[in-house]
C-alpha cells in the first residue's frame, strides 16, 4: 500500500485541474487504507491531524517551511 500511495500522489501531481480532485480522492483512498492497516479509523485520524496542526501549524495559508538554508 505504500508503493501505491506513492503511484496515486505522482498521477496527482501530473493531473491537470480537471483530473486532479479524482487523483486526490484516490490518495485519499490509500491513505484510509493504510491508517486501517495500523487500526486507525478515520476519527483518530483527524485527532491526530488536528493535534498536529495545534502543535506545529496547518498549510490552510499555504506556507511551507523548508528549514534554514
């Protein structure tokens, strides 16, 4: 499942913006699949998102930090 989700994120990043919300529908597929492979349901999934957004902030402003060059 980790190969595959590598596979659906590089479809995604070649999408034009037609395709793309389906290429993200099927990351998000993945990512579902593999949070219940560890015994993750979609609720601690986003407790723990939430938590780390808290903790170290959101991409909702589209800001990414790269480190100290």
């Amino acid at each position: 499942m980790r190969d595959k989700l590598g596979d659906e994120v590089v479809e995604f990043l070649e999408a034009d913006d037609a395709q793309a919300p389906e290429e993200l529908a099927d990351v998000l597929e993945v990512v579902r699949a593999l949070a219940a492979e560890l015994g993750i349901d979609a609720d601690q999934m986003e407790t723990i998102r939430e938590a780390k957004a808290r903790e170290r902030g959101s991409f909702a402003a589209r800001i990414v930090w790269t480190g100290n060059c």
